[in-house]
C-alpha cells in the first residue's frame, strides 16, 4: 500500500459520506452512468479557519500536513481579499495516472474580520476542541487490509467539526459578515464540495457541461443560473444550489442543543480545456480562476 492508495481510499470513503448528504450527485452519478460514462471528480474543496488556538494552526496548514502525507503538493494560490479569504490547490504526482482529484483548500483570514466577529469565532472553535494530526505509519506497505481500513477511518474523522456546536446567535451574527465563516463553525473541515469531471465524462451524450448541466435540470436539480467561464477559457464551472440540512446549536436561552436549517454542500461541474503557453505550445489548464472560485463561494450563503 502506498500514499495514493490510501489517498484513493479515503476521497472515497468522504465520497460515500458526502453523496448520502447531497442528493444531486447521486442525481449525476446516475446520470452519467447510465449514459456509458464515467464519474470521475477534477477536485475536493474544504474550507478553514486561519486562526491559531494553543498553538494550532486551525487553518490550512493544519490540512496541508495530512495531505502532504497524502503526497499531495501545492500547486497554486488564490486571494479574496474582500472576502478575506485565501487559498491554495494541491496536486497529486500521480493524478493522472490514477485519476486522484485536485485539492483546493481554503482558509478565512480571521485577523481581518472586526473584532467583535472574530471573537465570537474564537470563542467557539476554543470550546471543546479536539484536533490532532495522525502520525502516518512508517511501515504502511506491510500493513494489513483491515489496519489500513482502520488507518483510513481515523483519516476521515479529521473532516469533520472539531469543536463543540456553536450558539445560535453565534452563527447568525457571523453569518451577516461572512457566510464563509457562519459555515465553517457548523460545518468544520467536512468536504464544501466535489466536482464531476466533464473532460472524463466519455459520453457522447454528455459532451461537454451545458448538455451536462441541461441534463441535471431536466432531471429536478437547481442550478447555478450561469456557466463561469467562457467556451474558450482554461477552466469552466457550474454548481447544483447546495442542499440544506438541519444543523445542531446551542439555544441562547435554554442552553439546550436545537436544530435549525442551514446550507451544506453542493456539487460542482467544471471543464478544462487548452490554453497556450509562452513558444505556442497548448497545455490543458490545470488551475483556478480568483473570479470563478470567488462566485462558487458564494452557493452556500444562506
């Protein structure tokens, strides 16, 4: 066993759990299938906190060490600077050969928020926090199946909300300076989204992502209203709205834990295509687009 393969292992196994939370990609999984085609995702999207508390990093940082275990290197990074957000893409090695999907990770630069958000921010992530960086076994090929289904397991816990729920208040009062933030108190590390594949599509049926985002809406699936992206860009995206799902807080008044609705996930689309590089020679777009990613965020704004 190798780091690609436990990498594969665990996209996975955050797949399974991601599309039994957001219908639409099962909707698309479905579709494409029983077009003869393939699924295959170009990235995984988390979302962070630049924030340090007792001296751990909360943001990027703290993924980017799971993931360089992973042999996942950076690739690319990205400013929002009204959004006071950050980000950066990680490529695999071997993603081609093995179809390991990109990884774009971003952070919320908390220090740029007005003090009164911030604060309420650290107040919460501070309670209950339980996060640690697993120590990845130097004798991994020799493992056995059932110890790297252990290993793979204790992996995926990292994505998940490693603080205690937030007060209600909380979030709404957050959630009207950054949504961004609102959902990473809620959501934590867990995935904001996965991205079907249009270039890996082989389906004539579906060839490129209007008739993949025409077939999506004909089957019930909301929209994003506009492609991102011009037919001659490097890189072009679309989303499903995100689905919506009752979260836990703590009730301001009773103290008693609640549930409210909220926005989770959604599902992207996105296409490559050919862009030209310096001497004429055209190499397929590996990026992002600042102004792209920058709309996408916004699918999850309540």
């Amino acid at each position: 066993m190798t780091n690609y393969q436990i990498a594969q292992k665990l996209w996975h196994k955050l797949w399974e759990n991601y599309i039994s939370r957001v219908n639409y990609a099962q909707v698309y999984q479905k579709m494409i299938t029983a077009a003869g085609g393939t699924v295959a995702n170009d990235h995984i999207a988390f979302r962070s906190l630049r924030l340090t508390v007792e001296q751990k990093n909360l943001g990027i940082e703290h993924l980017a060490q799971i993931v360089a275990a992973l042999g996942y290197a950076p690739a690319g990074e990205y400013h929002f600077p009204s959004s006071h957000l950050y980000a950066r893409h990680y490529r695999h090695p071997k993603q081609d050969e093995f179809d390991l999907p990109k990884l774009f990770i971003s952070e919320l630069i908390v220090d740029e928020l007005p003090d009164e958000i911030a604060k309420l921010i650290s107040q919460t992530v501070v309670s209950g926090l339980s996060i640690h960086s697993p120590t990845f076994p130097s004798n991994i090929e020799s493992l056995s199946e059932s110890e790297i289904e252990q290993f793979v397991n204790q992996l995926s816990t990292i994505f998940t909300r490693p603080w205690q729920p937030p007060r209600k208040s909380t979030v709404e009062t957050v959630n009207n300076v950054t949504q961004y933030g609102a959902w990473v108190l809620l959501h934590g590390y867990a995935v904001n989204h996965f991205t079907g594949y249009i270039n890996r599509q082989n389906t004539p049926e579906y060839p490129e992502i209007e008739s993949t985002a025409s077939g999506l809406s004909q089957r019930g699936v909301p929209m994003k209203a506009q492609i991102e992206g011009s037919p001659c860009s490097g890189l072009r995206q679309t989303a499903t709205h995100a689905v919506q799902e009752m979260v836990t807080v703590l009730d301001d008044t009773s103290g008693e834990l609640i549930n409210i609705p909220w926005t989770y996930a959604y599902y992207e689309i996105a296409e490559r295509n050919l862009i030209e590089i310096d001497g004429g020679e055209k190499v397929l777009f590996e990026g992002f687009l600042d102004a792209q990613a920058k709309n996408l965020f916004e699918m999850t704004r309540k």
